[in-house]
C-alpha cells in the first residue's frame, strides 16, 4: 500500500508529527531536496531508513533540528560550531560535532563514531516536526543509485510502499547540497563544498579568531 499523501500545511504537518511518533517513516520537502525521517526514539528506526533506501549502513545519518538552540540537546557546540551556526543556520551548512556523551543515541545513527551531522533547515517543515519531536534524523528520500525524488510523485515512485506518510510541499527547490564542516578538532576543516563557499566559512572562523584547515580535494 503507498504511502499517504497529504499538503505541507499545519494539518499535514500535525499528521506527520503523529506517524513519527508511532514510529512511522514520513518523507517532508527540506530547503533542498526532499528527505526521509524516523523519530530519534524509534526502536530499529534508523535501521528501517537504510532498508528503505536500499543501501548498507555505510554512512551516518544528518540529524536536522529546530533551531541552533536544539544542537546542544544531542552535540558539544564549541566555539567554531557555534560561530558557523549563528552565521548560516537555517541553511546550506552541516556541522560535525562530538556527540554529548551522556546521551545515549543510536550506534546506527552514526556507525558508532562519536561525531554527529548537525543541520538546520531553511523549511518550515522539518523544523516544525524537530521543534515537536526533537532532533530528526533524516536522509535523502530516493533509493540508492537512484535520483533524488524531485516531488511527491517521485516519491511515491520510488518509496511508495515502504514509508507511511508524504508531506507534499511541491517540487523540491533543488540546488547544491548543504556545505560539510568538521568541528571536531581545533582547526575546523571542509569536509564537502556545497551551498556555502569554503571563503565564507573561512570569513566567518576568521572574524571568530579562528583557522581552517585545508578544503577537500
């Protein structure tokens, strides 16, 4: 059976809330592509979202938020995260910080490492179910070696029967994926150009007093 399909508005955003409460998987547009999400508590959540996908659990999952505020719920925010948030959150940047150590989060989430992928959307939606549910951990809503579903339609094509509810905001607004960067270590570094320059990131650690490390080849 497909997936329920409902608009990206208040009712259908109270209707998602819901699925991912009862442990559902519901796919939501983002500022770029649309995505996949399962509620952090979810037993076998993260799991559920590589078996829709298609893909072994080769790499983390992003976990998009609320606000900045919400990060440190789930990450340590030093100094060059906490400069990079206040500077593009919501937007095109992921930040890689240490996961908080006395919050137990699932080993899948991030294949056991101690970082986590931080990001908060430019979108009402995703940040309307974080801001009700917590931290969402979410992906990118197509099967593996497949293209990005561009709308609800694609989705369906593709995921149809595997997750339980589309908010459908329309076609998705596309562009480059959010730029990566790793706050892990004393000197930030890039770890993926995408919608923010790596000048920009260094214009704004500069401006913070601090350095970046060397941008991927």
């Amino acid at each position: 059976m497909s997936a329920r399909v409902v608009a990206d508005d208040a009712d259908g955003r109270a209707a998602a809330v819901d699925v991912l409460r009862a442990g559902g998987i519901v796919a939501l547009p983002t500022d770029t592509v649309y995505g996949i999400a399962v509620a952090l508590g979810t037993p076998g959540g993260i799991e559920r979202l590589f078996q829709v996908k298609r893909r072994p659990p080769d790499k983390g999952i992003m976990v998009l938020l609320d606000s900045a505020s919400q990060a440190s719920s789930i990450g340590v925010m030093g100094w060059a995260a906490t400069a990079l948030a206040d500077a593009f959150w919501p937007g095109g940047l992921t930040v890689v910080v240490p996961q908080r150590t006395d919050v137990p989060l699932p080993s899948a989430l991030t294949r056991g490492a101690s970082t986590i992928g931080l990001r908060v959307a430019d979108h009402a939606a995703p940040r309307t179910l974080a801001r009700a549910l917590g931290p969402l951990p979410t992906t990118s809503a197509n099967v593996s070696g497949l293209p990005e579903a561009g709308d609800a339609s694609e989705i369906v094509d593709q995921l149809g029967d595997a997750i339980d509810l589309i908010l459908d905001g329309g076609p998705a607004h596309g562009g480059p994926a959010s730029t990566v960067v790793d706050c892990t270590a004393d000197t930030p570094r890039v770890l993926r150009v995408g919608a923010i320059t790596p000048a920009r990131v260094a214009q704004v650690l500069d401006a913070a007093g601090l350095a970046t490390g060397p941008e991927p080849s």
